[in-house]
C-alpha cells in the first residue's frame, strides 16, 4: 500500500470524524488521540487491499478488517506495520491459509501499537513478529492457531535496544506444531502476559534451541505471566523433553494463578525452569496430573539464581512411570552447581501425591517434593504440607520417597507438615535449622543423614508407623 493511497484512505474515513470533532481539538490532539477517534469511522481493509503480497502499513490509523483474508501460495507477510500509532482492528476476521510466510509484523522502534480481535492461522514462519527497540505493542484477544511453523509469537528485542511496556492480553496459542519455541522473548523488559492460553501445542527441537520449550525467554526483565494455561503440550519425538517455560538469566519475573497441567513427554519434563534467575515469584500456580517416561520437574532453580520465592503453589498427581528407566518426580528442584543457588524462599505449598514407577530391573524410583542441592544455601521453607510421596523400583533396584531432602547448607525449615512419605518425612544430610516441624507417618520418620544430628529446635519425631500410611492414600485435593 503506497504512501500516496494510504493517506486518501486515512484523509477519506477522517472526514466524518471531523464532524464530530472542533478543528481546534483536532489538531491539538496527539497522535493517539486521533488514532481513538477514528474507532467510529475507521479505514477499512478488504480482502482486496491484501492482493498476493499482503499489505503495508505506514501510517498512523484505526485499521478495520471486513473480510477473512486466504492466501494461497508465496511466501508473504499479510500484515506488516511500519508506523507508530496503529490499531488493526480485526474485527473477529482471520488471516490463514498455505503460503502465509508470517501473520503481522511489527518492525523496529515503532511504537503504540494495537492488534485485536481476530485469527492467524496456517502461517509458515510467525504468527506475530515484533522486532527490536519497539514498545507499547498490544495483543488482545487474538486467537493464533492451527500452523506448522518456526514460532507462533516472537518479541525480538537485543542488547541495548529491548522490546518492552508490551500487553498480551487473553490470547490463545493453541495447536500449533514448531520446531523452535512456541513462543520467543528475547530482551524484553516490562512484558505483561495476562489471561493467554498456550495449550494443544507439539513442540519440537533445532539449534539453537538444546530442547523442547512451549515459552522461551532470555535475558529480560519483570515480565509478568498472570493467570496463564501450559496445558496439554508434548514433544514432538519421544527423544526430546518438554519445558513449558524456560527462563535464562532473567530478573523480577512473576508468574501468578498459571496452569501447567496434563503434559506429557517421553523424556525430561518440566513445568517452570530458571536458571540465573534474580527474584522470580511464582504465587498460586498449580502444576498437575503431568506425566514422563524418565523425570518430572514442577518448578526447577537451576544455576546461579537467587531470592527467588514458590508460595501457594500447588504441586498434585504428577507421575512418571516406565518399564525400564531410573525414575524420577520433584515438587521443587534447587540445584546449585558451579554457582550456587541461594536465598530461595518456599512458603505455603502444597505438594502431595507424586510418584515414581518403573518394572524395569535394578532400576530406581525416586520421589521428592522439595529437593535442596549441596551447592545451594540459605534457603526458607515455611508453613508447607507435603503429603504422600511414592515411588515403586525394579526388581533389584531402589525406592524412595521424600517429603523434604535437604543437602543445602545453612537453610530453615519451619512449620511443614511432612506426612505418609514413602522412606523420610524429612531426610536430612547437612546441618540446618527445623523449627515446629510435624512429620509423622512416614517409613523412616525422621532421616539424618550419615548419622549426621542437625541442629533442631521442636522437630516432631515419631516412631515407625510404615502400618498407618494407608490412612494418605484417599486426602481429597482439589485442583
């Protein structure tokens, strides 16, 4: 779309808008400001302003779509925004079919930008491409689906110069089949991801990318996932594993009331993965009936991350299970490694009735709901229940189920309820300060560790009742 017609068309459907508007207040207005007014008479794009090659957008303006837009053959972008100011209003009309190389795109440093309303679908590379320096980009209801492709969503900023202040806003990213993350964010700062759905999606593997990732970020800071799906996703090879979101080198993240539940993967599995993270909150999440053939990781702190804090979340009827692989389930995995992982803190979850199950012989089971590695410290764990963790080995082989295995030093436990753990309520291999804690009916009730006595203050220690730990198996949680 020329400049020339872009500005008839805008002069054209402003006309009305004039009427209502003092020819004072009009051209005292913003940008912004004109941009609103023309919601009442907005320029409209037809099917025939796409042609083959889609169209571009290098004008501020109320964009309207009225028709559902095919393309059948070329590699095209349908939509490619140029201008700060724009509202692509899709008015519920889709943008699908083959040759679609990309839905929209936002190009660099533009800013103020709307796309609501409406579907991508059957797009080959990306669904929205939103590239660096540019901010104050919104997505609202927009439903992107049904496309084997490169990525549904990229924000694509860089070093010096991020993607941020950006909205997505109750969108859907479902059933979509790629070969790199569902979803990319690359130095993105103030992202607000509110009330969107990425599930039904398969996930598969290229380089760069060492895994499988529904939700990829790097190198960013204080984006907010706030009451978020990751439901029903899986790996496209039973070769790979599934990490529903991947956080590297990443501060002041939130997650808040998000879903991860009914993955599933032959291989590693994880729900929320950090690593270098400085501050991430995950509140009031639940993480439940997941399912692997090898390992299974609700939340996963991995190397050189501090302060970051789990509360009220809710970990429940994850299982990982397989004729011959060691197994393994964790609620919460702290790893330390090179550089250490410390300050966490885990307040108030819930985290009940995972369990390990392999036939395979020598093969181990293993079921943890809060793990604390050796080459992390100072962690709090307060006012948890952690409640019937199970684990069934080969013949020959190992079982073992945790409440709470801490190899951290100079960490506090306080307050936990430890309950019907297959082998220790709380096992317990390096010194470490446990205040008020109750576990009871576990098979070994309290472990110590290579004889190791931790220095404790009101620990509830109760003899051997591997008999009463039945009286678990039917604790009623709601998800």
């Amino acid at each position: 779309m020329n400049v020339w017609y872009n500005t008839r068309k805008i002069l054209k459907t402003l006309m009305p808008c004039c009427l209502c508007l003092s020819m004072q207040h009009f051209f005292a207005g913003s940008l912004a400001e004109i941009v609103r007014a023309q919601a009442h008479c907005p320029i409209i794009l037809n099917a025939t302003d796409f042609g083959t090659t889609g169209t571009v957008i290098d004008q501020p303006g109320y964009y309207k779509l009225c028709d559902n837009v095919q393309f059948t053959s070329g590699n095209v972008t349908a939509i490619d925004i140029r201008s700060s100011y724009v509202t692509i209003d899709m008015n519920t009309k889709a943008i699908y079919g083959a040759g679609l190389d990309s839905g929209i795109t936002v190009t660099t440093s533009v800013h103020d930008v709307v796309i609501k309303d409406g579907i991508i679908s059957g797009f080959d590379v990306y669904g929205i491409f939103v590239d660096s320096g540019s901010y104050k980009i919104t997505m609202k209801n927009m439903n992107i689906n049904n496309a084997t492709c490169t990525s549904a969503i990229v924000l694509n900023g860089l070093s010096g110069s991020p993607v941020y202040e950006s909205l997505i806003d109750h969108c859907k990213v479902n059933a979509i089949t790629s070969n790199e993350p569902i979803m990319q964010c690359y130095y993105c700062n103030d992202i607000k991801i509110n009330a969107s759905c990425f599930n039904n999606n398969i996930c598969g593997n290229s380089a760069p990318f060492p895994g499988i990732y529904v939700v990829y970020i790097e190198s960013s800071d204080k984006c907010k996932f706030y009451h978020c799906t990751f439901n029903d996703n899986e790996p496209t090879s039973g070769s790979y594993f599934l990490q529903s979101v991947y956080c590297l080198t990443v501060s002041s993240f939130e997650f808040l009331d998000c879903r991860f539940n009914n993955n599933t993967s032959s291989n590693r599995l994880f729900g929320i993965y950090l690593q270098e993270s400085k501050g991430t909150s995950i509140r009031e999440c639940t993480f439940a009936n997941n399912q692997s053939e090898w390992e299974y990781y609700a939340i996963y702190d991995d190397i050189g991350s501090e302060s970051d804090k789990f509360c009220s979340c809710v970990i429940t009827n994850n299982k990982v299970s397989a004729d011959s692989n060691h197994v393994a389930v964790y609620g919460i995995y702290v790893f330390g490694g090179e550089t250490a992982t410390e300050n966490c803190y885990i307040k108030d979850c819930l985290i009940t009735k995972n369990t390990a199950i392999t036939s395979g012989a020598s093969r181990d089971a293993t079921s943890v709901g809060i793990y604390l590695g050796s080459s992390s410290s100072y962690h709090f764990v307060g006012n948890c229940t952690i409640i019937d963790h199970r684990a069934t080995a080969g013949a020959g082989g190992n079982a073992v189920g945790i409440g709470i295995n801490n190899n951290s030093t100079n960490s506090v436990f306080q307050q936990c309820r430890v309950y019907g753990n297959l082998t220790y309520g709380i096992y317990n291999s390096v010194g470490a300060i446990i205040v008020g804690c109750d576990s009871a009916y576990n098979g070994t009730n309290y472990g110590g560790g290579i004889g190791f006595v931790p220095n404790s203050t009101g620990v509830t220690k109760l003899g051997d009742n591997v008999t009463n730990v039945q009286k678990f198996e039917n604790v009623d949680i709601s998800v």
